[in-house]
C-alpha cells in the first residue's frame, strides 16, 4: 500500500495535518457525534448509527485521519446494534487496549496512527471466520464505496475483492 493511500482522510485531511488541527477545527470537520466517540471515547446508542444494517462493497476508513480499518467482507450482522466485523482490514490496522472503564473487563480498539476511539473487541464472534467480534461505532467510520476507492485513494485495497466477492 502506497503512503499517500495510507494517508487519505475524510474531507481531504491528510493524516500528517490532522494533527495540527484544533479541537473546535477537528470537531467541525467530522461533527458532533463522530468528535466524542473518536476523542472521548463515547458510545453511540446501539442501532442508531448509520451501518449498522449497511452490507455495501467497499472499506471502512477512521472518520478522524481516513486511515483503512475494516472491509466489508469481514462485516456482519451480530445484532448487537452495532456494526461488527471479524477481523481488521490488516495487521496493525488497529490497536488493543485494556479498558477497565464501567467495572467492566473489556479490549478497546483504537486506530493505530490517529488513536481514535473505535470501540471494542469480544470473543463471540462466528467461529468460522476467527471468533471476534469488532464491536465498532458508526460514528468512528466513513464508508468508501468500492467504486469510489480508487479515485479516493483508495486503489491498493480494491484486491481484497478479487476472488468473486
């Protein structure tokens, strides 16, 4: 994967700028509701967010840097309100953390360049494809159709679906 399609963000923001935003910039760039999921580690309410029940071809990118997270080969429907995929679009696509918040005992995922807050990992997941469940917020995600990859940058990614998919 080349550097600038690692780098591609929502609304033209590279991956290297997004860090120099300000909190009122980042906010008014990704919205409300995108800002304390990704910045404070919110949940939205379960099976409001827009993919939840969203099956179409392409990728999931963080909503914050535009980093690639997830694809929707991986994805489906857990009935848990909210999206959930079996695995990451690759290795080191996201982080792993202990999360101890609420008295729970839980594995929080972060995207691995912007450390977005993108929601948690469990181990009920279908067996068939890996036993996990990436419990993802919607608002952390912005969709890239696969006919849109490409010409967002995108392009390196469009050989996930290559085998008939």
């Amino acid at each position: 994967m080349t550097d600038n399609t690692r780098k591609t963000a929502a609304g033209g923001a590279r991956v290297a700028d997004y860090n120099k935003e300000t909190k009122e910039e980042r906010l008014a760039r990704i919205g409300r509701a995108s800002f304390e999921v990704t910045q404070n580690a919110a949940t939205e309410p379960p099976f409001t967010g827009a993919y939840d029940h969203f099956f179409e071809k392409g990728i999931y990118v963080d909503v914050v840097s535009g980093e690639p997270l997830f694809c929707s080969l991986d994805k489906y429907d857990s009935g848990c309100g909210w999206p959930a995929f079996a695995k990451p679009i690759g290795k080191g696509a996201v982080k792993e953390h202990l999360d101890l918040s609420y008295g729970m005992y839980r594995t929080e995922v972060r995207s691995a360049e912007a450390s977005s807050h993108l929601g948690h990992v469990f181990t009920d997941g279908p067996e068939e494809q890996g036993g996990l469940r990436y419990c993802i917020n919607a608002a952390a995600l912005r969709f890239i159709p696969y006919d849109r990859m490409e010409e967002e940058g995108y392009g390196d990614f469009l050989a996930l679906f290559e085998d008939g998919q």
